[in-house]
C-alpha cells in the first residue's frame, strides 16, 4: 500500500539530499576552524614564550605559567654591552632607513620621468642581481671594499653595506608610486617655476608618503634583524648592534642563557612592533598613492 504520493517522495528526498549537504558542509567548515586555530596555536606559542619567559624565575624552552621575577631584567640592565646595543641598532636601522628612502626616491622619480633606452631592463636586472646575489655570496668583496675605503669597525660601512643592497628593491617598489603621481600636477608647479628638488618635495613626496611609510619600515625590519654584516665589519663589542650582542649569549659549550635571551628577545622585537602599528594605523600600508581614484 502507497505511502504517499510521488511528489511527496521527491520533497522527501530532497529535504533528505539537502540535510546531508548541510551536514557536510557544517563538517567541513568545523574541520577548517579546527585546522585554522590549530595553526594559529603552533603559530602563537613562541610568542607567549617571548612573553612569559623573561618573567620567569626559570625559564625552559617551553611555554608554561611564570614564576614571576624581574631579575632577569636586572641582570640584564647589568650587562654592559646589552642596553647600549640596542641604540646602536637604532642608529643602524635608522641611519640605513633613512638613507635608502631618500635615494630610493629619488632615483624612482627619476626613472619614473626620464625616458631612457633600456630603463625596465635596467630596473629589472637591478632587482634580480639583488635577489640572486645575496650578502652572503658578496660578503667577501663587500669587506674588501670596506677594507679598502678604511670603513672597517665603522658603522657608516655598515650603513652603506646594507643600503646598497636594499636599494634596488627599494626603487623597484616606489617607481610604481611614481608612476601614480599625475603629470599634470607636476606641470603646473613648473608653471609657477618650481624646480624639480622642489617638485620632489612639496609634490611628490607627500602624494607617495604611503609608499615612502612602506619602504622604511621594511628598510628598518631587514636591518634590525641583520647579524652577517655587522659581525664582519664591526670589531668595536661598544658598536655592535643588539643581534650581535644576543649571540653572546651563550656559554662557551654553547648553552643558551634563556633568562638573558627571552628578555632580550622582548625588549628587542618592541621597537619595531610599535613602528609597525603606528606607522600602519597612520597609512595602512595601502600600495598606492596619495590620489583618490
């Protein structure tokens, strides 16, 4: 005997159809916010480990509940060589920041502008000699050259090292913002006689902040984090910057010091976490111009 007529069937199986989709799909995505937080936990543990460690009256490699203390910040306070490593490092990352955003510049504008024959070539060899030979394989000419210009032990050595490398990359990002400045603009100061230095500054420069922003903290990031160049041309402990200082460390067998390292490592990385957020909630690291479109 019938149960229900035909179309009954059908809405059954199809309300049947759609109850197994949505159960699958409800696994599906529970399987992925599973997968994501999972990720985001093994992600996450050497932060709370950069954070709770140096509170720690006896850190270990693993991230656990501290035993509150700040002797390691006193012991660190009565290193000498830690504390003033960290200014040097300001002084390096600053220094090269600031050098490679003014050169970058102006040597985006520059090509922005100037027709030349072979400018993109030129522009990519650039940035694919910088990627391929990387301050490991140059370091041998690199501090023979310094060697040469008696910038060994000199923190200007080190500063035009690491500028040198960075540059190409550099001017590789900004041309794009150049290339987003209307001319029209630039016309129009000429109009009223503006040199290009001044078309450059009052014009130009505050049309790419956001792109000038960019290159900065990157120029400052790959720095900060640098240890091959300052070891090789700095033989000064008083110059070294705080990578360097952090190898020290250690004990002669090689055993980390980690009440040292992990308030080291906390007062190291807070610079440019907060040269990040401030630089990011001032322009959001948008990759174009100063021009609404």
């Amino acid at each position: 005997m019938s149960t229900g007529t035909v179309p009954e069937k059908t809405a059954r199986d199809d309300r049947h159809r759609a109850g197994v989709a949505d159960a699958r799909d409800a696994v599906r995505r529970i399987g992925y916010y599973v997968f994501c937080c999972l990720l985001l936990a093994f992600f996450s543990l050497p932060l709370l480990w950069v954070a709770a460690a140096p509170f720690d009256r006896d850190p270990t490699i693993t991230a656990s509940l501290p035993e509150f203390t700040l002797e390691n910040f006193e012991a660190l306070m009565d290193n000498r060589y830690a504390m003033r490593s960290l200014w040097n490092s300001v002084i390096l990352a600053g220094g090269t920041g600031a050098l490679v955003v003014v050169l970058a510049a102006l040597a985006a504008y520059a090509l922005s502008r100037v027709r030349l024959p072979g400018r993109d070539a030129l522009l990519y060899s650039l940035l694919l000699l910088s990627s391929i030979v990387t301050g490991t394989a140059a370091m041998v000419p690199l501090f023979n050259l310094a060697y040469e210009l008696e910038l060994i032990d000199s923190q200007l050595g080190v500063i035009l090292v690491l500028s040198g490398g960075l540059l190409p990359s550099a001017i590789f990002i900004l041309k794009d913002f150049m290339d987003g400045t209307p001319r029209s603009y630039e016309e129009s100061a000429q109009v009223f006689g503006a040199s290009p230095l001044q078309i450059v500054r009052h014009l130009v420069v505050p049309l790419v902040r956001p792109g000038l922003a960019t290159i900065a903290v990157w120029s400052v990031a790959q720095v900060w984090g640098n240890f091959l160049v300052p070891f090789l041309l700095l033989r000064t402990p008083e110059k070294s910057p705080a990578a360097v200082v952090m190898y020290t460390f250690y004990t002669e067998g090689g055993q980390p010091d980690l009440g040292l390292i992990s308030t080291f490592s906390l007062l190291y990385s807070l610079p440019v976490v907060l040269m990040f957020l401030f630089v990011s909630s001032r322009y959001g690291f948008r990759f174009h111009g100063g021009i609404k479109r």
